[in-house]
C-alpha cells in the first residue's frame, strides 16, 4: 500500500516537472519543492545520494502563507528516472475522487462533531434569566417606546453600501496569472505541503538552529551551526521576554479589575443597586481575631486559628514586605534601631478606597494622601510607647489595624517586634528573652503560618529566626520563607550559587512551603511604594540569577509572595476553622455546666453587666444623699465642729479671760480673741468638718450593707469610686468668705432672749466643762498612778515617777487649798518652796515637773469652780436682764458659751444648705465622671470586679460570642464556595 502511495506522489511530481505547465529544461529532484523531496520515491537513489535530515529553525510560519512554486527542472536521468508514456490521467483521476468520497466523508463527520461540541458548551452555559436584574427595566421596554421596523427601513440598502467597499475585482486581476494553477492536483500538493509545514513545527525537537527554506539544499550549507551555550541563553531570554510580557499584560488586566471594582463598590457605597452589603469574609474573621486577642481566660483554644505571623531579625525588612503587601507605607520607620514594639495585626480587605482604620476608633486615614500617612505612623508608634509598661521595651499588647483598597489580597497578618541576638544599652535587660516568648507564643499555633523574613545581604550565618522557625515548624508545612534585599545580595555575594541554594532550601537547617526572593527598595524612607514596584521589577529583568535559572520567575516579586500567602492563609482557614468552631463549642458546655453546679441562682452577668449593676447602686447611694434630713446634716455639723473648736475655745479663749479681775476686762479678752479666730481659723475649720462630714455620710451609705440583696463582688469597686470621686472633688471657694461674715455677725450677738436660751447655753457649758473635767481626771491618774482602791482591788502598784509625781500633787493641792484666789501660773519662789518641801521629806523633783503637774491641778480645780459657778447662774437671767446691776453675781461666761452655740447652729445650717444645694450635686456628677471612665478602663475594671464568679462569666460570654461568630464566617465561607 505505501508503496502504491508513493508512486501515485512520483507521478504527481512527474505531472509537475511537465512541459504542458510552461518548462522548457529539466531539472533535479534536489530543487523540487521541500515537501517533495521529503516523500519517498521508490526511483530514488537511497544510498549513495541520500540527503541528510531536514533541520528548520524555531521560526513560526503558517502553512496559509504558502510561497509560490518554483519552476522546477526535469528529472536527469542519470539520477534514474525517465518518462513513461501511460495512462497517468485515469490513474491520477481514480485517486482523486478516493480523495474526495474522504474528504467528503471527514466533512459529515467534522460536521456531526461540531454540533455535538456546540450542544455541549450550550449545555453548559448558566441561565442567563437569573441575571435579568442587572440590566435596567427600561431596556426590556425598548420595543414599546421605539419602533424598530421604521429604523431598519431608514438605513441605507446594501447596494449603497458595496459602493462604500473596494473594487475587489481590479485587485484580482493580479492573481489571473496563478489561475491555471488552482487545479485539482495542485490543491492537491497544496493541501500536503501545509500539512507537511504543521507537522514540521509541530514535531521539531526545538534544539535545531538552521532556518528551513525552500531553496534547495546547496543553499543550506551557508547557516552555521550554533553552540548549545548560545541556543540555551537564546531560549532563556527569549522565555523571560515572555514572562516578562504577559506578567505585564496581568498587571495591566488586574489594574483594569482594580478600577473596575473600585466603581462597582463605590456604586454600592451609593445605594444605586439598594442593596445592603453584607460584611466581607476577611472583617467577619478579624472580629473573631480581635475578640480572643480580648479573651483574658485560661484556655489556649483562641491560639489555634489561622494567621500570618511575620517573624524575622531585627532591620531584616520584616516591615517593608508587610507595606509592600499593603500597598502602603504605614508604618513608623527607623534606621537600626528597634521600632516594632508591639505586635501589630494588620487585616487586608478589598474595598472602594485605600484607608487604614483602628479598631477603637472610627477615624479613617486616607493612605494615597502623604499627611494622613505621617498622621497614621506617628498614631502607631504613639500607640506602642504606650503600650509599653514602665521599664520594658516591648509589649505584648497587640494593636489592632485594619487597611482596605483595591486589588489588596484579603488576610490576616501579624508583624511581631524582631528578633536581636544582643541587648543594647536603653534596652531592659530581658528585652531579648521577652521577644522570644512573644514570638514563639504566635507560631506555636498550628494553624499559623509563619512568614520567616531574612535580609540577603547578611551572611546566613548570622541568622537567628531560622532555627526559631525550624524549632517550631520542623517540617516545613506552615512555613515561608522571604529572602529580602536581594539586590544588595546580587551585589555582595562573592557566589551567586549560596542565594540559589538560600531560595531551593540548601543552605538553612529549615523547610519550608515556598521561597520567595523580592526587594523592597533602594532603603530610602521616603520611597513610595510605586517607584519601589518599578524598581523591583527592573532589577529582576535584568538580574542574572533570573536569566541563568538560578531563580524561577514564580518565587520573585512580592506581587507573587502576596498571591502565595493569601492561597496560604485562606487554605489553613478552610482546613481548621471548623475544627476550631466544633472546640469552642465543647468549651462553651464545659463553662454552661460549670456554672449551673455553682451558681444556679444567680444570672450570668459577664464583667460589663456587673459593672452597670454596680454603677446603678452607686448613683442611687448618691442620690440618697440628697434625702437626709436637714436636722440631721445639722446636728452631725454642730457636733464635729464643735469637736474641732472647743479645745481651741476654752485653752485659748474662756481660761484666759476667766484669770480677768473683772467682767469688762473679761467682755473685752473675750471680744478680741473670738474676732481673730472668726478671721484666720473658724471658717476654714467649718468648711472642713462639713467636706468631711459629706464624706462620712458618702462612705456610710456606699458600705451600709442592705440585706440579701448586698452583693460583696462590688465592695471593692466601691471604695474606688468613692475615693476617685473624693479626691476630684474641691469645695467652693467663695465659701469660707460668706461663712466668715455669717460667723462674725453671729458671735457679735450678746443678746439672750429668753429663759430657754439661758438654760440651754448653761446646760452646754456644763457639759464642756464635764468633758474637759472628765479629762483632766484621767490626766492626772496617769501621772500619779492608780488610787488606793485600785492598788488593792487590781493589785498595781506605782512607779517611781509616778510616786514623785503623787507627792508633788499632795503638795500643790496644800497651796491651793491655802490660797483659792490663787493665779493659773506659780511664781518661782513657789516652785522652789514646793521643791524644798519635796526635798525635805526626802523626794527629788525637777522643777518643769511641779510645773507640769500644777498645770492639771490648777486646771482641775478651776473647771470644778466653773461648774459651781454655772449652778449659781442658772437662775441669774432676771440679772442678766439687768445687766447684773445692783448684783455680786456675773455671768459673763454664760453669755460666752451662749454666742458660742449660737454661732455653732447658725454655721450648721448654713453648711447644711451649702451641702445639700450645691456639693452632693456636685459630688453626684464627680462619680458619674469616676464611672464613666472606669467604664472605658477594661484594666481598671478588671482590677476592680474579679472573682470566681466574674471569671466564669466573662469566659462564658467570650466562648459564645466566638462561637456565633465563628459559625456565621462558616456559612458566609461556605456561600462563597
């Protein structure tokens, strides 16, 4: 059979080389179309003139772009061939219509094939009706409002048209001279030399490098043969033009995407469509995030879902990939020093604009504006230092940020504070051990992925994240790795060979998911991230290690780290956060049934409803200042200032002008004492006893305890509140002013008006004198030691100062006794006639001792005379009235004690109004200050309602929040798939 082919295709030469086609001379087989000569010809010489194997080059051509055929020569005949005079026509004739019933045949088949292609891609095509909605109404009204048939009508006829077109049969006459050509046998021969020419291409091995023509094989003898050195550079480039091109023809596609969901959200943020957004993926995962961050309990269940942790040495540009990521320049910058504090998570999202926004604040920064750049960085670093307890240098105090714009991949990332081999001066001295903790307390989560970030420009054996990461992730399955600066490296590594054995995982005593080789700029802090885009990908165009395949064009740029972590990340998530909702579910029976067995009565009220409780109990104790009596602010008020004033009055006031010979010395003593303490002392000491007052009867109320209704989990919260609000508060200042004119004009009153009055002002100056007598007593029993009553019923005895201080007592009591008219102070020649009298029954006594003693004795005796004194006046008010005319007694004292008390009263009550109309108000508006921000203070909060019960709750409602939220990401995740 192949061999009746074959001859069939040498006749068809033959018919070619024929001088009925216009060829006059004949011509070799070797100048024959290239293929014609790749047909086997049974005539053909197969030994001795055998032609070497075709060779053509990488060049694409298409078969449609056919060259005209050559004027060919006859066969020679020493080559062994000669013209047979046959019946070629009827052979050739048969041969072509078994060509055709094939061709015929292949057409109903291809045919029977395209239908069933097209019912299946038919079948496959969505239902397009649910998508009717997209397309406003009025454009399914069109046919109503316009009529179509008339508008067909008014465009021009296809005549018109064709005038419009080029004369196409002046441009054929050109090809009039090819017509004789277009037989059957020649579409023939043109049919399988474009068969030929594909399966050429598609068959070539590709390492050929001689250019296919079809000029005859004298004419391929004149291209060279290229080295393989050269023909693997060639490829190579011409494989990175390749990449190169389309990953800017991708960079252009997804910058069109960008812009174009840009104006889809932004239509959305609108209204156009009315349509509600729901919360993205990635926010709805953050919240979740941002709860357990808050989660103060016990259980470690919160460390087990998925995010990015960015590890790396310190200044190794662990922060520069995190903004290259982000699109944006958001963090603070410093040139080798330490500037990551805190843990930072960053949560990426798409949306309209590109804006940076806290979690505790509503605040949005636009970052393609440099101002609010500079205003998020410093916010950061203010945010850091703050976080930073006194004496430390990092925190583990996590600052929550979200960043949204177009086009960004959607995760969840934590920058952690990097990882130093030594501690610098200003450093605290476990700064080192402390970033350790932090960092290992991150990747120890198994469903972590860590971004391990190491500078290229360093040598690798100055690393310390890596055997980090390799401890924690031995296996590699959770890890990528980030080979940063790697211009510098290109420049300083003597052996380009150690950075393809860094990114193939040779060289580091780790494993890893990926290797990624980017640059993240030149190291000038006012880069932007555009020219740094530029940047990075001019260099990987025109790096070596790219083109001698030292790296794949795969694991360089961070466009691709960022495509790799996010499939990464949201891989883990899928995998995991079931698991994870089904753990938090069994953690949330565990506490439901724990808190039935201890506290089946009680709600449970997590730490923020048991602080609202307390706050109400504390406003209703304020407010129930407000319904205390004015009798009873009154009395309280008299009784503690006159505590406060009664030693000053009778040590420095009544005993003074009582040693007066007579009543108007005594009036005037009186007078003057009384007008400088109103000035200098009293209406300070009144506005003290009544702040201290509200304040005792403040306290009374917060602590009284009311029953089984107390609860003791909110004494201690409490007893802050009440010292905060006492310390804020401040007493009114034009107070003492208005006090010291009501109090003067009080004391200037001499005028008692009735006999109640009288009784009343000596009832009160016996009691003073009682309670200053009663003292006195107990004084002078400390000094002498106890009577003989005492000695013999307790059995004490004396000391030996205390017998000197009795015998001196008995010795001053004799002087008094033979002078009762005597002064308050005793001469000197008394004190050494007391002294030799001591002396002389063999007692030894200094002289400030006698005087001492004197001083209780003389004290003592006057106050019991005073009481008799007040005796004798209870009935000289008819005297007094009199103005004790005609009279021995006076009662001047009386009338003392009498302005004393009455000033007292008229004090309390103007206190008591001042309290009651203007300090509880006051007060009461301090505590709602104090609670406000204790409310906004979680630590202060924490501090203050802690327990077993608190704990329990706090955890309890925790778990379920976690958990609720945790199922409504499944189900959003689910409705995604």
């Amino acid at each position: 059979m192949w061999r009746t082919r074959a001859a069939a295709a040498c006749v068809i030469c033959r018919s070619l080389a024929n001088k009925s086609y216009g060829i006059k001379r004949k011509s070799p087989l070797q100048n024959l179309h290239l293929v014609s000569r790749s047909i086997h010809h049974p005539c053909y010489p197969s030994s001795k003139f055998q032609r070497p194997p075709l060779r053509i080059s990488v060049q694409l051509f298409s078969s449609l772009n056919r060259l005209p055929l050559r004027k060919t020569k006859l066969l020679n005949v020493k080559y062994g061939y000669q013209f047979h005079r046959n019946f070629w026509l009827a052979r050739l004739a048969s041969r072509l219509l078994k060509i055709r019933y094939l061709i015929l045949g292949s057409a109903v088949g291809g045919g029977y094939t395209a239908k069933k292609t097209y019912d299946q891609w038919k079948d496959m095509m969505p239902d397009l009706d649910e998508y009717k909605w997209i397309i406003p109404d009025f454009v399914w009204e069109l046919d109503e409002h316009i009529d179509f048939e008339k508008l067909i009508k008014a465009l021009p006829d296809t005549e018109d048209l064709a005038k419009l077109l080029p004369d196409f049969d002046k441009i054929g006459e050109s090809f009039t001279s090819l017509k004789g050509f277009f037989s059957p046998g020649y579409n023939l021969v043109s049919e399988v030399i474009g068969a030929s020419d594909l399966l050429l291409l598609l068959g070539s091995p590709g390492e050929t490098a001689f250019r296919a023509t079809d000029q005859g094989y004298d004419n391929d003898k004149q291209y060279k043969k290229v080295s393989d050195k050269e023909k693997i550079d060639q490829l190579q480039e011409e494989l990175l033009r390749t990449q190169l091109k389309y990953q800017r023809m991708l960079e252009r596609l997804e910058k069109e995407n960008k812009e174009l969901r840009k104006l889809v959200l932004q239509r959305d943020d609108k209204g156009i469509h009315q349509r509600k957004l729901k919360k993205s993926l990635i926010d709805m995962y953050s919240e979740v995030l941002d709860i357990l961050s808050d989660y103060d309990a016990s259980y470690n269940t919160q460390d087990h879902l998925p995010r990015v942790v960015v590890v790396g040495d310190q200044s190794a540009g662990k922060t520069s990939v995190l903004e290259m990521i982000a699109q944006a320049r958001i963090f603070p910058r410093g040139s080798g020093e330490m500037m990551t504090r805190s843990p930072v998570k960053v949560t990426l999202s798409e949306g309209p604009h590109h804006v940076a926004l806290f979690k505790d604040s509503s605040r949005e920064f636009d970052l393609t504006k440099e101002e609010d750049l500079a205003a998020l960085r410093n916010e950061i670093e203010i945010r850091m230092r703050n976080s930073v307890k006194e004496g430390c240098t990092v925190s583990t105090e996590t600052i929550s940020l979200s960043v949204k714009g177009p086009g960004l991949q959607r995760m969840v990332l934590v920058d952690l504070p990097g990882v130093i081999s030594t501690v610098t001066s200003g450093m605290a001295p476990d700064t080192k051990e402390t970033i350790f903790s932090i960092s290992k307390a991150y990747m120890q989560n198994p469903n972590a992925i860590i971004l391990c970030i190491q500078d290229g420009s360093v040598d690798a054996e100055r690393s310390i994240v890596t055997d980090l990461v390799s401890q924690m992730d031995p296996q590699g399955k959770r890890t990528i790795f980030v080979l940063t600066k790697v211009d510098l490296a290109e420049k300083n590594v003597a052996s380009p060979s150690r950075i393809q054995q860094i990114i193939e995982g040779k060289l580091f005593p780790m494993k890893a998911l990926g290797y990624f080789a980017v640059v993240t700029g030149k190291g000038n802090s006012s880069e932007s991230i555009e020219s740094i885009k530029e940047y990075e990908e001019e260099f990987f165009q025109n790096s070596k290690l790219l083109k001698t395949c030292m790296l794949k064009a795969h694991q360089v740029t961070t466009k691709n780290l960022s495509l790799a972590v996010s499939d990464c990340f949201w891989k883990m998530v899928r995998e995991s956060v079931e698991q994870q909702a089904d753990a938090f579910k069994a953690t949330r029976f565990n506490l439901e049934t724990e808190w039935k067995n201890n506290y089946p009565r009680l709600r449970e009220l997590d730490r923020n409803e048991l602080f609202e409780k307390a706050k109400n109990e504390i406003l209703d104790e304020v407010i129930s200042l407000t319904q205390v009596t004015p009798k009873h602010w009154e009395e309280i008020l008299q009784k503690t200032l006159w505590e406060r004033v009664s030693t000053h009055v009778i040590e420095n006031i009544y005993l003074p002008a009582a040693q007066t010979t007579n009543s108007g010395t005594f009036n005037t003593t009186v007078d003057i004492k009384l007008k400088q303490w109103t000035d200098k002392q009293l209406p300070n000491k009144a506005v003290e006893v009544a702040w201290e007052t509200l304040q005792e009867e403040f306290s009374r109320f917060m602590t009284e305890q009311k029953g089984k209704e107390h609860d003791d989990i909110f004494d201690k919260l409490k007893q802050a509140v009440k010292e905060e609000s006492i310390k804020r508060h401040k007493w009114n200042e034009r107070a003492e002013d208005s006090l010291r004119v009501i109090q003067h004009n009080a004391l200037e009153d001499r005028s008692i008006s009735d006999k109640q009055q009288w009784d009343a002002a000596i009832h009160f100056m016996e009691e003073t004198l009682q309670s200053r007598l009663k003292d006195t007593e107990s004084v002078i029993e400390d000094m002498v030691g106890p009577d003989w009553k005492k000695r013999w019923l307790y059995w004490i005895g004396r000391t030996k100062e205390q017998n000197i201080r009795n015998e001196t007592k008995n010795e001053l009591e004799k002087l008094i006794k033979c002078n009762e008219e005597h002064a308050a102070y005793l001469a000197n020649d008394e004190v050494t006639t007391v002294r030799k009298n001591l002396e002389a029954r063999g007692v030894t006594v200094d002289p400030c001792l006698i005087k001492d003693t004197w001083h209780q004795i003389y004290r003592r005796y006057f106050l019991k005379t005073a009481l008799n004194h007040c005796n004798l006046c209870r009935r000289g008010f008819y005297y007094y009235q009199r103005h004790f005319v005609d009279s021995e007694l006076e009662c001047n004292d009386i009338v003392l004690f009498w302005r004393i008390q009455r000033m007292l009263a008229i004090t309390a009550n103007t206190l008591r109004q001042q309290l009651t109309n203007t300090e509880v108000r006051r007060l009461e508006k301090n505590v709602k200050e104090v609670l406000e921000d204790f409310a906004e203070d979680n630590e202060k909060k924490v501090k203050l309602l802690t327990g077993k019960r608190v704990q329990l709750a706090e955890d309890l409602k925790k778990v379920r929040e976690i958990q609720e939220k945790l199922e409504a990401f499944i189900e959003a995740l689910h409705q995604e798939k």
